[in-house]
C-alpha cells in the first residue's frame, strides 16, 4: 500500500490500507499501536487525494486514541497532533 501510495496509484493503496486496518482491528484490537499506523496511514492516503474532511475525521479519531491509550506525551501521539494540524494547516484552518 505504501508503494502504491508513494507512486501515485491512492485508489489501490486506500483499498490495501482499508484491508489492513481491518485485519489489524480483528487481530490486533482497536488500540493497537499497529492499527493506529494503519489508520494514519489511509489518512495521509486520503490528505494526499486531497480528500480533506476525510483524513481530518479519521486524523481525529487516531489521535483520541493515542491520546488516551498512549498518552499526550507520547511520541506517536504528538506525531498524529501533528498531521491532524496539518491537514487544517493545509484547510486554511
């Protein structure tokens, strides 16, 4: 899915990513560390279709987690802090 993403085809990476995310949910949980990279993931897939309100919403719910189950301090919480506020950087917001 990153190789897709990374030249171009983001209709083949979202499908891959959507099948990750729901693999990992099963497998994983929710919470899980793995899942939340795969949820960031299909967000940057989505902000780089330009699919703003999408990446925004799934951003936001990723970083609740984080927050929650890692913490606010963490670093992987602080890096989804800081694709969320990029997507509304990008909005204009």
């Amino acid at each position: 899915a990153m190789t897709l993403g990374s030249d171009g085809q983001y209709n083949e990476a979202e499908e891959l990513f959507v099948q990750v995310i729901e693999t990992r949910k099963r497998v994983l949980g929710d919470e899980h560390p793995s899942t939340l990279t795969s949820m960031a993931n299909l967000a940057s897939t989505f902000w780089n279709q330009g699919r703003w309100k999408e990446a925004e919403e799934l951003q936001a719910k990723e970083l609740g987690i984080c927050s929650r189950v890692l913490g606010d301090e963490h670093p992987d919480t602080l890096t989804s802090m800081n694709n969320l506020a990029f997507t509304l950087k990008s909005q204009g917001r």
